[in-house]
C-alpha cells in the first residue's frame, strides 16, 4: 500500500474498510493481524497530515512581469502568521 | 423700442418655456456632478454627459422620497420639468422622482445572460466538480483589503490549521476587476499545488457586484481544472459567478467554512477509528488466548501418556483377575483331589486288613468275587495283613454268615 499517494479522505476510506473487514467473525488471526498493522499506518497517516505544522499564508506580488509570493499579514495579529 | 426690465425678460422666457409641451415634463439622463445637499433640505447638482451639462435643483419635500443615495458621478434618469430661476436667469431642471440610470439595464443584461449561459448548459449540476475533502492549499481570489480575505484566512486557519492559503489579489469593482479576477483564477488553476479556489468579496450594491456578473469571467470559472467555492456578497445576493462555481457560499466566511473541515472532527472521527481498531485488535487476541488455553488444556486432557497408564492398570488388573481364577480354579482341584483321596481311602482293601479281614482269591490269583466260581478241594489264597496263608476249600455253605453258624 503506498500511503503517501492517498488523500486523507481516501486513507480514511480504506481505514473504514479495514473495521469493517475486521468485523467479519471469518477472518484468520494471521490476516486480522495484517489488517490491524495496515490500519495502524493508516491512523498514522491520517494523524501526521492532521499533525502538520501550521500552513504558511502567501500572497501573490506582481512586479514587472515577475511573480513573487510574499508573507500575507494579517491585520490586528503579529507580524508573520 | 422701449427696454425692457431684466426681470420682465426672464419673466417671459419662464412664460415660454413654462408653455412647452416637452420642457413641461421630461425625463433626463445624465451623471451627477456637483453635488451639493444643501442645509435647508433642497438638493442641488448638475446633471452632464459627455457633451453637455445641466443644473439641476430637487427640493426636500421630493427628495425625501427618493430610495437611493445620490453621490457624486452617479448616472441617473431624472423626471421633471425645466424652468427659469427669474432672478438669476438661470433655466434649471427641476427634479420631482429619479431611478438609478443603468440598474435597469444591469438587471436586465443579469437575466439576459443567466439564461444565456443556462441554456448553454454552464450551471449543470453535472458540470460542478467535488469540494476537495481535506485541501492542502487553498488559492483566494479576492481583494487583498477589505473583511473578506480576513475573515477567509481567519476561518481556514482556525478550523484547519495546517491548510497553506495562497492569496492572489485583485480588484473586485469596476470595469477591470473581471479581468484581473480571470487572470487570478488563471493564474492559480495552473499552479499544480492549489486544490481548491476561493473567489469572491464582501457585500456592496448590485452594481459593486456586477464585475460577478461578467461573462468572461463565467466562462473562466467554467473551464477551471481546480474545483472553486464562490461567495460574493451577503446571503441574498446571487452572482452569475455564483450560478456557474461548483459551490456557492452565501459569504465569505461561510466559503471559508465549507473549505476546510474542523480539525477538531477530523481528530475526534479518526481517534474513534483508532480505539475501534486497537479494541478489535486486543478482544481478537483475547478470543484467540482463550481458545489457545483450551485447546492447550484439552491436549492435556487427551494426553496419551495418560492413556499408557490407564492402559497399565488394565493390563494390571486384567493380572489380577487371572490370578484370581486359576486359583479359584486350583483350590477346587485341590478340593476334588481331597475328596477323592478320601474316597480312595475308604476303598483301599489295606484298612480291612487292618481291621483283621482277609480277601480271597482263587488258584488263578483273582479275587473271589461269589461264592458260586468255588469248588471243594480248590485251593485257596488267603490275603491276611501279616502274609498269605495257602489253604484248602473242605466244605461251601451257600447262605447267610447266620445261617453258616446254625
């Protein structure tokens, strides 16, 4: 399972279908097992992209035909956000 | 000719014009200029096109009706009359309603295009494309002054903080602002990093929202690769930019929150996945623990060495058992053995020759079983327990030993 071409949207998904393979009284110990590592990096998954630190906040600055982002200041809060 | 007063010339030119079907009631169109609201009430401007101007005067009592602000290089339709102020020989019009030039028209170019676009298919709701769920980074489009961006950056950033917000600005009124609106949406649909668009601005008059009405700009939005939440203005405003985006947000604000989810859902929902998983995970080894002690105990239970010493005391008592018949078995021999000892020793001829008896037996050395096989003269054979005695039959007497004695 390559995790870091999934959305979370998506990672959350197979997370859902793994519970809900887990649920089936059928499965083996053996493949429970693997279901239940594969949904721990799953949750790890999920988790680091809500872990990300803080998104940055850029504007876009037009001068002679050359495109900069810059830091956006917000009004009424610090410096840099 | 005699002169004439200044006034009396005024008076007649009032007198004509006052006279004049058209100058009597007309309406004009033109845009505001010096504007000025006096402090009696009274309202005085000049209205002007390109070419021409003219002063206009609107007093209160028709003023207070008006349902529109007047400001400086408004463009208007005025209705009234044209008259001479006699004292300053001044021919002004005087205003009596007046309808915002333009908005008619704006309305009506609105409709005329909505249609337009409508028939052409622009606002299926097939053609709208899926909210991302959980953007990376978002691209603004929106006047980089103003509530707008503040409360869109404000609203991401507290519900969804590790989301990055990129911020094109542009106008968002007036002639150019479609343009720079298109070159913005352009600009960040390119961009392979921007997930989802934002565009719109705060609240204003329909005409402040116009530039939301511009065609090309409809069409921009409709070839967008990127999905885009528009929200121009307050709830009750609708946009054609707003008919042809995937989404429409009655406010920027609440574009801002149909963007991103709130973080602290998304912790809750996939925290709740978690314990549902390691639950399973723990009660599933459980289960199997259980079933393994079973099993575990059960192999015990069938343990064949316990089945050897079983089998053992079998054999042992089976053993046991045998030894137990066969001497059952020789205690009767040896019963029977006796018996017949005894027996034999009732018939053994020695305890009659103990007794002082002696057995008989003919010349040929057999017993003398009747008294019938004897003969006189023969001889006879006595068996006594001390030796044999050789004797001779002198006399038989058949009968009892009773009868012998008589």
């Amino acid at each position: 399972m390559e995790l870091n071409k999934l959305s979370y949207e998506e990672a959350m998904s197979k997370l859902e279908g793994i519970l809900e393979e887990l649920e089936n009284d059928n499965i083996t110990l053996n493949d429970s097992l693997n279901k239940y590592r594969q949904g721990m990096e799953l949750y790890n998954y999920c988790s680091d992209i809500l872990k990300k630190a803080e998104g940055e906040i850029k504007i876009i600055l037009e001068e002679r035909d050359t495109i900069r982002e810059i830091d956006f200041v917000r009004e009424g809060e610090d410096e840099y956000c | 000719m005699k002169p004439l007063k200044v006034y009396e010339v005024n008076n007649y030119i009032k007198r004509i014009i006052s006279g004049d079907m058209v100058l009597s009631n007309l309406k004009i169109e033109g845009e505001i200029s010096n504007f000025k609201h006096h402090y009696s009430g009274h309202m005085y401007f000049s209205l002007k096109d390109d070419r021409s101007k003219i002063k206009c005067v609107m007093f209160r009592a028709d003023n207070e009706q008006l349902h529109i602000k007047l400001e400086e290089g408004m463009k208007i339709i005025a209705s009234g009359y044209v008259s001479v102020y006699d004292r300053d020989g001044d021919y002004q019009f005087y205003i009596r309603s007046i309808e915002e030039k333009g908005v008619g028209d704006l309305y009506k170019a609105f409709e005329e295009l909505k249609k337009k676009l409508q028939k052409e298919g622009l606002f299926e709701e097939s053609r709208k494309k899926k909210i991302p769920y959980l953007s990376k980074k978002i691209g603004v489009v929106t006047s980089s002054t103003g509530a707008a961006i503040r409360d869109i950056v404000s609203i991401i950033k507290r519900r969804y903080p590790p989301c990055d917000i990129l911020i094109y600005p542009t106008l968002v009124q007036g002639t150019n602002a479609p343009m720079e609106l298109c070159q913005g949406l352009k600009y960040l649909d390119d961009r392979l990093d921007i997930d989802l668009i934002i565009m719109g601005r705060g609240g204003g008059s329909f005409e402040e929202l116009f530039a939301f009405n511009d065609e090309k700009l409809a069409r921009t939005i409709s070839n967008l690769k990127t999905p885009i939440i528009s929200a121009v203005g307050h709830e009750t405003d609708f946009t054609i930019s707003d008919f042809v985006s995937d989404l429409r947000a009655p406010t920027p604000s609440a574009a801002a929150e149909l963007a991103v989810p709130d973080i602290s859902y998304l912790y809750n929902n996939l925290n709740n996945k978690y314990d549902i998983l390691s639950n399973f995970i723990l009660k599933k080894l459980h289960t199997y623990k259980n079933d393994l002690n079973m099993a575990e105990r059960a192999l015990r239970y069938n343990d064949p060495s316990i089945n050897i010493r079983d089998k053992k005391l079998d054999i042992d008592n089976l053993y046991k058992e045998l030894n137990y018949s066969v001497e059952k078995i020789l205690s009767k021999e040896i019963k029977r053995l006796i018996l017949l000892e005894n027996r034999l020793k009732i018939l053994d001829p020695n305890q009659f020759l103990d007794k002082g008896y002696g057995i008989l037996y003919n010349s040929r050395h057999l017993k003398v079983k009747s008294i019938d096989e004897l003969k006189v003269d023969e001889e006879l054979h006595i068996l006594h327990k001390e030796g044999t005695i050789k004797t001779v039959i002198v006399e038989i007497n058949k009968g009892g030993l009773q009868d012998g004695t008589k």
